[in-house]
C-alpha cells in the first residue's frame, strides 16, 4: 500500500512538472544590441541552444525570436511594455529597472564583460582632461547606458563628487555604427565615441583615431556588459525558460572559447558585419576579450553604489543578488 501511495505520489509530482511546463509560453523575444559583447547570443541563435535546453527540459516546441535594438533605453521601454519577454544588455540598464520596478526585474546570468573603451579623432583630446564645453561624445544611451554612467564614475573620481555630472552635456545618443561612421568621418561634430566591441578596435585601425580611457581604468577591473534579465512575473510563470536561458548562455560562452573562429561566424551571419574574419579573431586576441566571456556578474555593486550615490537608484541594494533571480545566486559575482 505504501509503495502505491509513493507511486501515486511521484505520478502526481511528475505530472504537476509537466502541466507547468506545458503552461509556459513557447514562442519568446529576447533583445541584444550590436556587437561581439552580445557574441553569446549570436551563437544561442544559431545553434538554437535555449530551444534545446527548454526541450532537454521537458519544454518542447519552443522558438526564440531575436531582435536587435540600436541602444538599451529601446529595450528596456520593450521589456516594460511587454514587447519583448528578455532584454540582454549591460548592467545599468538593470539596476534602474530593478529600481524603478521595486525588484520586479532581476537578472538570470550575464555572458561578457570586455572592456569598452573611448576614442576620439580629436588630436587634442588625449585625456578627459582635454573635454571642453563644446565636444560631443556619443554613448548609446544618454545617462543611463553603461558608457554615459562610466563617464560619470570618471568624472567624480577624477575631479571629486561634485563634478559627477561634468561630462553629461557632451554625450550624445548614438548608436554603435552611427558613432563608428562619425567617428570615420572628420568633418563630422562628433569626434568622440565611448564604443565597444568590435567597433573600438575598428575606429582605432583608423588613422589619427587613438584610445582616451577605458572601463577598466575607470573602475579598476572588469565589468559586466551584457546582462540577460526579465521581469520576475515572467520568470515565475516560465522556470523552464530561464534556466534554458541560463544553460545556453554557459553553452555558448563554451563553445566560444572553445572555437572562437565558430563564434564569429555565427556572429557575422547573424549581423551582417562585414569585418573579415581574421580582423574579428585578431580582436578577440586583445587583452580581457576572450577570457571575459563569462556568466557571473563583475562590478556590479560598485555601479549600484555610484548610482545610489548620485541619486539614479533610490534604493541601495545590500549585494549583487538582490537584483538577480534566486536562481541565480550560485553565481560568482560582484
């Protein structure tokens, strides 16, 4: 009688699990923006690595459309509407929908963390010292994205917390390409451009384009660019999905550096870029590129504190998973 009670049981449990699963939603939208910081995704895509892993999980039928949104201010007013179901962008993105949502958006996992850096055609501008009143740099998102945030990081640390904001009038919002074209063109207004993968290694095979500083200058290591979070309504509704979305993500950042040439393939077939091949493998060749593929959140806490700082969060989260899943909290971050 006991054994058929426990078979009863395990029937009943296992059954539950698959009605769950079959409640979810199979048809998902995920956000990136442009580049080889969001190279993960693009090898996700390919091998359609979340529709493997839902299947693997008792999920089936699963199809994932991807999307690609110039910056994260776009994708983040997606995620809010209920357009797209997962945005993967950088840090701050999260933290101010964390804030701005009280915990109802919190990331899954994070898959790179390359430094980005600044450039300029600008000969007389070396330095941040070198900004004037009238010079223009162009970041993805005014204020908010990860570029215009570590302006301002830059800023309190280089002329004290009253200067956080001495940078903010020169940004412009410019998407990566747009930037790059600017940057390439000398008559252009905009002769500075906080970039990032591949695009800054582009502008600075660039006669006179040369390198003003860098995130991991700014912040003193590395950084998490690219961040896959949702809405917790979301992930509690779809537990299948996001732990899909979590073993991809460390299947892909496998696979890369595994075979990067693979990677990059997959990245140009799905982005049309056409930087050749070895110029791409001779970016992922430069210091913290390959080796910063990684799912476990970097620095985090040290944008939240300069956030709350200055007054963007209003609330100061206590360690880096309040603003990721409960799943999430194995993870090796910061």
């Amino acid at each position: 009688m006991n054994l058929l009670r426990g078979l009863a049981a395990v029937a009943l449990t296992f059954g539950v699990t698959g009605s769950l699963a079959a409640q979810e939603k199979t048809t998902i939208s995920i956000t990136r923006q442009p580049g080889i910081l969001y190279l993960a995704s693009h090898v996700m895509e390919t091998r359609k690595l979340i529709e493997k892993h839902a299947a693997e999980d008792g999920l089936d039928g699963v199809t994932v459309a991807w999307r690609t949104f110039s910056g994260g201010g776009a994708q983040t007013d997606a995620l809010l509407a209920g357009n797209v179901d997962i945005v993967n962008t950088g840090t701050g993105n999260l933290l101010l929908l964390w804030d701005r949502t009280r915990g109802r958006v919190k990331g899954i996992v994070t898959s790179s963390a390359q430094p980005v850096i600044m450039v300029s055609n600008d000969p007389r501008i070396q330095s941040l010292d070198d900004i004037g009143p009238t010079d223009k740099i162009a970041v993805p998102t005014v204020g908010v994205s990860t570029q215009a945030i570590l302006l301002q990081m830059a800023a309190a640390k280089q002329y004290g917390d009253d200067e956080v904001r001495r940078f903010d009038p020169n940004t412009v919002q410019l998407g990566h390409p747009d930037a790059v074209a600017a940057i390439a063109n000398p008559t252009h207004e905009v002769k500075n451009h906080f970039s990032a993968p591949p695009f800054q290694y582009t502008e600075l095979k660039q006669e006179g384009v040369h390198a003003v500083t860098d995130s991991r200058e700014i912040i003193g290591g590395s950084l998490t660019q690219a961040t896959f979070f949702t809405t917790t309504a979301f992930a509690e509704a779809n537990p299948v999905i996001v732990k899909a979305v979590r073993e991809a993500t460390e299947e892909a950042i496998e696979a890369i550096k595994a075979d990067p040439r693979s990677a990059l393939e997959a990245y140009k077939a799905v982005s049309g870029d056409q930087t050749s091949l070895d110029d791409l493998m001779a970016m992922m060749n430069q210091p913290h590129m390959l080796d910063e593929f990684r799912t476990d959140p970097q620095g985090t806490m040290q944008f939240a504190s300069h956030l709350y700082k200055i007054g963007t969060l209003k609330t100061m989260p206590a360690a880096w998973t309040d603003y990721y899943l409960p799943e999430s909290a194995d993870l090796n971050g910061n």
